[in-house]
C-alpha cells in the first residue's frame, strides 16, 4: 500500500461515501423521471442489499438510463475493496505512488498524473478518425 496515513484513508474513504450517496441520488432521479414504478420498486430493494454490488444489481435491472453512473458506481465500488489491498495508490503503470492529493481528489484513479497523461495521449490518438 502506498504510504497513507489512517487519517488520510479516512479522508479518501469520506470523499468515496459523498460520491457514491449523491450517484444513488442521481440514479433514483432518472429513474422517477422515466416514470417507471418497477424500476423505483427495485432500486429501493437494491440500495437495501448491503454488501451486494448496486452496480450489478442495477445492471440486472437492465436500466441503460443509467448507464454512466452504473459505470461510476462500479468504479467506486472497486476502488473500495482495493483500498483494503496493496494494490491501492499504486500506479498501475509504472508501480510508483500515487500522490495523496491526486487520490483525493480522483478516489477511483488508478494511474499516477504522469502515466494517466501519457494514457490520455495514447488514448486520444487511438480515438483519432484515420481517413
Ligand atoms: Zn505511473
């Protein structure tokens, strides 16, 4: 595990909890305004479930409504049971720390600034129309 304190877990795990509460929100307002009762009736049971993944669940309840925070969701929920391991504010790339700053502001980075720049140039050179 990179070299974070207690408090900073704490910290890290605060911002985590605010994120993922207002994604649920968010979640249960798209579904209210697609006015659809059995989607409400299943979120109130999924977001009950404790320990299960929401974003599986949700994935089971097929709502493509919410497609995205599905995925922030997932991600969140991830980067939990990474912070239980070494692996967390490791970079994946290079295995350099993450700095603490970065991690509290991006909880679900997985990269460190450098690499996740370098990921983002690759990336947007895969992403360019080859006409
Ligand atoms: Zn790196």
């Amino acid at each position: 595990m990179a070299s974070f304190t207690q408090a900073q877990m704490a910290q890290i795990n605060q911002v985590l909890d605010q994120r993922y509460q207002s994604l649920l929100e968010e979640v249960r307002d798209e579904l209210g305004r697609a006015g659809d009762q059995t989607y409400m009736e299943l979120f109130g049971r999924v977001t009950d479930v404790g320990d299960q993944s929401v974003a599986d669940a949700l994935v089971d309840m097929n709502a493509a409504i919410v497609d995205r925070q599905i995925q922030e969701i997932r991600d969140i929920e991830e980067t939990r049971k990474r912070m239980k391991e070494a692996s967390f504010g490791v970079c994946s790339d290079c295995g350099g720390d993450i700095e603490f700053n970065r991690v509290l502001a991006y909880p679900t980075a997985k990269r460190c600034v450098r690499c996740q720049q370098q990921h983002e140039k690759t990336y947007a050179g895969e992403g360019r129309p080859t006409l």
